[in-house]
C-alpha cells in the first residue's frame, strides 16, 4: 500500500543521499492495523470539524471504474484483500455501523464481530468490544431470528419513524431489540440519525450504505466524510451508483483528505468542503510511505 496523498515535502538532500533518493517515490508495502487505524481516526470530539454536530458520520463504499456499487446484487464481487483490510479497519473504529433493512438482507449481515487487534485501542476510546449495527427501516419488515438480531455482542438497534407500524415495533421490542425513532413519519429523517445515536453513546458513525440510504445522508448534509474504494474492474450491467437519492438543487461539494493504493485500487477519503478547519496528518504518516 502507498499513500499518494497528502505526500510530505521530500528530505533536504544531503551529502550523502543520491538525487535517485531524493527523487524516490512512495513506498510500496503492507500497511499494519495500528497504521491503518491511525491514518482513518475519527476526529476528536473537541475538534473544530465536530463543531455544532452531535457525531461524526463516515461512509464506506466501493464502486467499479464504471461507477457500479455491486454487481448482481452484492459488492463483494467488486472487493479484494485490501479493500477489506480497511473494511474491518473502519468498522474497528465506529461505535455503530449503519446501514439500511435492504442492504442487510442482500449482504446477509451478522454481528460484528471483537478483533483482538482492535480490543486496547477500544477500551482506550471507551467502547465496546465491537460496533453495534443500526439498521435503518421504515416499515421494519425484519427477521428478528436471525443471528444479527439474537447473537450480538452490542445490541442491534432499530432506527424507524415515529409513525412506523405499531405491531412492527412491538414485535421488535418483544425480540429484545432497541427500537429508535429518527423521525416524525413513517422512515427517518436522515438529519437526525446522528443525533439519536449520540443520545445512546454513538457518535463515532459509519454508514454502509446501501445507495439510497447514503443517498438520503448525503441529501440532507448529514454525510460528514466519504470513504471510497475505487476498484480496477469494469462490471457494465445497470447497476446502482453508489448513491441513490433525492436530488439536491446544488452539487455539494467534498475536499480530498487522503488516497492510498494497492494492487490498482484507489482508496480515497473525502469530507465535506464547507468545513474549513484542516484534519491533520498524523505524525507517523508524514513521510512517504
């Protein structure tokens, strides 16, 4: 893996380093978890980026070079080695994984799981052993035997509307599983979904989507960061775009905070251009790597 943005202003050359070594690129090598997991930190809860908004929400979704989300159905096909490395790397840092009823029944979702890797580095940050899942559903159509629902090591959460299927959310509850209520209709309002989880401790966010879910996020500005993996395949089809949602009358536009490459796959991470306050990079990182 090599870090092709933000690169550091080559070393001052000295005598003894040859204009070869100045002039060398980034280095070409796996990454650890502790890097990995240093290079996407969430931002303190103090700093100026956080100001005025009640969490942090990322997401994480990787699209074909034709701008494909999935191919018949599933995003795995459009994945490799790295992309999950920085999958679970992600999901080692949230308090909650959100993510829509839809996407849960197409990817088959389950618990996450505890990583040993991730276990000091999340007591030190106050969490549990893993992130808790949040599903989004307006009509919550869910099976609440399955194992997402029954075997957690955080409870699942349900984010509804308050005018959600009384018998729906009974039977949730009746199932052991918190039901939350992000809105005044029958779905959410994608604005105050942060804000409900906070309300439980869950202010480090990632969404996985699916398209129109993150589509919704991004619509009503509650998309603070873009994680997004560029894989080097083709998948034509008429697949979704990453996002799927109602149109807004102008372009938001995202700043480029970092890409990192391996094997012809491009990892980028955006946010919000509005937010002028700079992330910094950290320390271990700025040097090329």
């Amino acid at each position: 893996m090599r870090r092709l943005f933000p690169l550091p202003a080559p070393p001052a050359p000295t005598p003894d380093t040859a204009p070869a070594d100045a002039a060398a690129g980034p280095v070409d090598r796996q990454w650890t978890v502790d890097e990995l997991a240093e290079a996407y930190a969430y931002p303190a809860a103090d700093h100026p980026l956080r100001a005025g908004r009640p969490g942090w929400l990322r997401a994480n979704m990787v699209s074909s070079l034709d701008g494909a989300a999935h191919h018949e159905g599933r995003s795995q096909p459009l994945s490799g080695q790295a992309d999950m490395r920085i999958f679970g790397v992600l999901r080692g840092l949230a308090d909650a994984v959100v993510v829509g009823a839809q996407t849960v029944r197409q990817e088959g979702y389950r618990p996450a799981r505890a990583r040993e890797v991730f276990a000091a580095r999340r007591a030190a940050a106050g969490q549990g052993p893993a992130p808790a899942i949040a599903v989004v559903s307006a009509g919550l159509a869910l099976d609440f035997t399955l194992p997402l629902f029954t075997e957690p090591l955080a409870p699942t959460l349900v984010l509804t509307g308050a005018g959600a299927p009384a018998d729906r959310v009974a039977a949730a509850r009746a199932a052991g599983v918190e039901v939350l209520f992000a809105g005044e209709g029958t779905g959410i309002d994608p604005a105050r979904v942060a804000g409900a989880l906070a309300g439980r401790g869950h202010t480090r966010l990632l969404t996985e989507g699916g398209p129109r879910l993150l589509g919704q996020f991004a619509a009503a500005g509650a998309l603070d960061e873009m994680c997004l993996s560029l894989a080097p395949v083709v998948a034509v089809g008429d697949a979704q775009r990453i996002m799927n949602g109602p149109a807004v009358p102008v372009p938001e536009r995202f700043a480029l905070a970092s890409v990192l490459e391996e094997e012809g796959f491009l990892f980028t991470r955006y946010r919000r251009a509005c937010q002028t306050a700079e992330l910094p990079v950290p320390l271990s990182f700025r040097w090329a790597h």
